[in-house]
C-alpha cells in the first residue's frame, strides 16, 4: 500500500499570497480544519513546503 499523508488546513488563506492560496485549493482544502489524504510523492512534498505555515501534516 502507498504512503499517504493526512495535511490539515489550521490558518487561513485570507492575506495569503495569491500563489499560496492557489496551492491550498491544488491539494483539495477549502475551509479551515479540512483534513485530505494526499499520496507522499515529491509533487505532494512539494506543495506541503510552500504552504507550511498554513497546514499541519501527519503521516496516515
């Protein structure tokens, strides 16, 4: 079975640079505390590194 990573949305987007706010809708999060099971590539990795001060990761 794949890994996968359970990425949390816990700040908001609101005053967020535009390309950030692009990121987090890519990976599926719309509203604060939305948790997604994202597959653990680098494309993943990736996007989690530009937004990591939005969300919170936990491996699933």
């Amino acid at each position: 079975m794949a890994k996968t990573l359970k990425v949390t949305l816990v700040k908001s987007t609101i005053g967020a640079v535009p390309k950030n706010k692009a990121t987090v809708v890519a990976m599926g999060l719309t509203k604060l505390h939305k948790t997604v099971e994202l597959p653990d590539n680098a494309a993943t990795r990736g996007m989690i590194q530009k937004v990591r001060h939005l969300v919170k990761v936990e491996e699933a």
